[in-house]
C-alpha cells in the first residue's frame, strides 16, 4: 500500500510496474529497481513510487539469464508441440479430403450413368412414338 504523495489517500495497486538498472554507484554497485505507477483515486494525481531493490550481482545476473533460457525452450517446445499437432490435423484433413473427393467421383460415375441410361431410354420413347406417327 503506498501513499499519495499529494493527498495522503492509500492506493492498493499500481497501473504498472516495470524494472531498471540504476547508475552504478561509487563503490561500483549497481542496483536493479522496481518502480510502480500509480493514479490517485482521489485526487487523479500520478506518481512514482520505488517498490523493490535489488543489488545486481554477476548471479543475479545468470540467474535471470538462466530465466529466460527456460523461458526461451518453454516457448520452442510448446511451439514444436503445437506445430506437430496441426501437422497431423492437417493430415487427417487431406485424409478426408481424398475420402470425399473418391466419394464424390464414385457419385458422380454412377450419376453419368444414370444418365446415360435415361438418355437411352427418351431415344427408344422416341423412336417409339416416332414409329407411332
Ligand atoms: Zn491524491
């Protein structure tokens, strides 16, 4: 909970937070510091506030790079599994594709010959009525 810096109102959370690398200073150290942005509810004033700080150190350092490395093969291999899962949706729908395409060659087959057959069979009603006249 910090304060208002203008009107003392207590403001729960921050509208962000990030984090930086100050100066290093004159013994050499540097320190890594999380900073918040809040609004007033009250007054709508914003302001700074400094929430957390850090020395940096060489394993802090590793430590956060080794961070972003689990990061980094969480990514490419929830990346690869997605990959791999579309590969086979994407198989099994050319699979039905085939299936359907056969079924409609099938249909369209037995649909040439049924007209074929209706075909012949206005030909002989014809000669028939032709033979009538
Ligand atoms: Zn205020």
């Amino acid at each position: 909970m910090v304060k208002c810096s203008k009107c003392g109102t207590e403001v729960a959370s921050p509208l962000k937070t990030w984090s930086m690398v100050g100066r290093p200073s004159k013994t050499g150290e540097r320190f890594k510091l999380t900073l918040g942005l809040f609004k007033c509810p009250i007054c709508e004033k914003r302001f700074r506030v400094v929430l957390g700080k850090e020395r940096v150190t060489i394993k802090g350092i590793i430590k956060e790079i080794k961070g972003i490395e689990k990061g980094l093969m969480q990514t490419s291999r929830s990346l690869r599994e997605k990959i791999e899962k579309l590969e086979s949706e994407k198989a099994d729908l050319l699979e039905e594709i085939d299936k359907l395409r056969k079924v409609g060659e099938e249909k369209a087959s037995a649909l040439e010959e049924e007209v074929a057959t209706l075909r012949k069979e206005v030909e002989s009603l014809r000669k028939l009525l032709g033979d009538l006249e």
